[in-house]
C-alpha cells in the first residue's frame, strides 16, 4: 500500500478519459490552471476539440483499444475516467455497456498493472441496482472499482450546466427543445391527474465546480476512497427550472401537464431513432428527480454557484459566442 507521506505528494502527470466533451473540457482547464499535466485518449480527429493542445499530451486512439489505453496510462500518476454517455446509439457501436463498463473497467485495470494508484471515476447521481441501463452501468463501474487496490474516489454529480463550448449541456438543450419552442412546455406527472406536474426536482451543479473539486480531491488524501456527491445550492424543480430559463431569454413561457404515461409509449415506439427527442430511460429518471446537497464542495473550500439568470447568461449568446468564450 502507498504509504500517507507518498500520498500528500499530489500527481503531476494525470491521465484523462473523456477529454474532449463538455466536462472534459472544463477539467483540462483546470488541471492545466493547477499545474497537472493532462494525458488525454482522443479519437482521430478530435483533436482540434482540445483548446490548449500544445500543453496536453495526446494519445490518438479509442477506448476499445486495450493498447492505446495502455499508453496514456504509463508514466501517469493519477487517472480520471470521465467517459459517459446519456443515450445509446448501437449502430454506431456508442452503447451503456460499452463505455460505463466495459471502457472503465478496461482503464482500471491498466492502472492496476501500471501501478497508477490514484484513480478518479466520473459516475452519477441516483444509480442503482434495478435504475435504468444509464444507472446499471454507473454502478457497475463504480463497484468494479471499490473492488480494487486502488486509491479511488467517485463522484456522483447531479444535473450539470454551464457554457457547453459547443457541446451538448442540459440547460442549452432545454432552452433550444422547449423554451424556444413555440409549443408549451411540458410539465411531466406520473400520474393520471396532474396534482404533482412538474414538481420533480433537481440539484445543478456548475461545471467549473466539478472540474474544481476533481483537482481538489487530487491533492487531498482524504477523499480517497470516498463516494462524493455534488449538487448546486439550490433544489428546483422542473417548472422552476424551465421559468428560470425562459426569464434568461426575456420570456413567459406556457406550461401544461403532460402525463408521462403517453409520452413513455411515444418512446417505446420511436425512441431507437436517434432524431426523437427522449427515451423513456430519460423519463423515468427525470420523474425520479436528482437530488444531492452542495455539502461535499463546500467541504473542499469550493463555493457552489447556483442556477442563476446571471450564470445562465451564456443561453443568450450566439453558439459561435458560446464556443469562444
């Protein structure tokens, strides 16, 4: 075992899954910001994905191939798996079991024989044993993990928002899917009355605030083996949501129920085509709520901000302007 004088040393050079997304991107800016040097596994052609490339190492390749993982992960001092997807697309071999699984335990295992101890896996609020195949394979990977001779920490993050930097995010899909929508926006209920439409609830959680607390947990032994679990300061719910969005764009958006119950058969039928705009994984979970207190970003000297109209302010820039800034 890595003895607690070797353990306050923080790692210099950190391997990082999942770089060229929309969190990935806020963590090599954060790595690069507190001196850590990102070793990153990009397909060929995502290059030009990574703003500060010239202080990156690259390693073209995908996460199925063993022999690329293995090349990030030699000489690296710490790990950060943060490949993660919200929808399948089998055809295009982008499945649930593929990256949660099968990618995460592949890069565990390659920082077992490497003899990369510290190892951070990006997971997700609200998984479970019997949740949906999003949940499952969370879980998975993090039991995978906790099974191990590594110094792993998990985060479960809820929601997450921000500038996306042209990439997809939650509170710019909904305020391109319903806000902009000339349609009213759908107040989701379980039930066949409406008494509780909209009223499930959420925790947002920055981006810079997670990628913050990723570096923070990589300088702090304390969080090893720790399951961390990161909300924003406030608690909305759905309909909060959605009026706070629409208050950024200067709007008063219609809201009507709609029952979940219509919208899940829709979804049993249409939503193996990718153009359809929901699965019903995606409305079982969104009825189930994702619900966390910031108390474990604050432990760690981070400040969470809230889903304010001011932070929301990137939703009122042109996509180009979103990009760049």
């Amino acid at each position: 075992m890595t003895n607690e004088t070797e353990r306050k040393s923080p790692p210099q050079r950190i391997g990082l899954f999942g770089g060229t997304g929309f969190v990935g991107s806020y963590m090599v800016d954060a790595l690069i910001a507190n001196d850590f040097h990102p070793v990153l596994l990009v397909r060929e052609g995502s290059e030009q994905r990574i703003d500060q490339r010239d202080r990156c190492t690259i390693v073209i390749g995908e996460i199925g191939d063993g022999n690329a993982v293995r090349r990030v992960v030699e000489d690296c001092d710490g790990l950060i798996y943060n490949i993660g997807i919200l929808r399948e697309s089998p055809s295009r071999g982008i499945t649930y079991e593929r990256l949660h699984v099968e990618g995460a335990c592949r890069t565990m295992d390659a920082a077992t024989v490497a003899g990369v101890r510290r190892f951070l896996l990006m997971s997700a609020n609200g998984v479970k044993a019997d949740g949906t195949g999003y949940q499952r394979t969370k879980l998975r990977a993090e039991r995978y993990l906790q099974n191990l001779d590594l110094d792993w920490t998990i985060f479960r993050p809820s929601v997450l928002f921000g500038n996306p930097r042209g990439r997809m995010e939650f509170a710019t899909q909904l305020s391109t899917e319903i806000i902009d929508s000339p349609l009213p926006a759908p107040l989701f209920h379980a039930g066949l009355l409406p008494l509780d439409a909209g009223q499930f609830r959420m925790s947002p959680v920055h981006v810079n605030d997670v990628a913050a607390v990723f570096v923070k947990a990589l300088q702090d032994p304390q969080t090893i083996g720790q399951i961390l679990h990161l909300g924003g300061p406030e608690t909305l719910s759905w309909r909060e949501i959605l009026t706070r969005l629409a208050e950024v764009k200067g709007r008063t958006k219609l809201m009507l129920p709609v029952p979940a119950l219509g919208v899940t058969a829709a979804a049993a039928l249409l939503d193996r085509f990718e153009h359809f705009p929901i699965t019903r994984d995606q409305i079982r979970m969104l009825l189930e709520g994702n619900v966390c207190a910031p108390d474990e970003l604050k432990k760690l000297g981070i400040e969470p901000k809230a889903f304010s109209t001011e932070a929301l302010q990137y939703l009122d820039q042109t996509p180009g302007d979103r990009a760049a800034s």
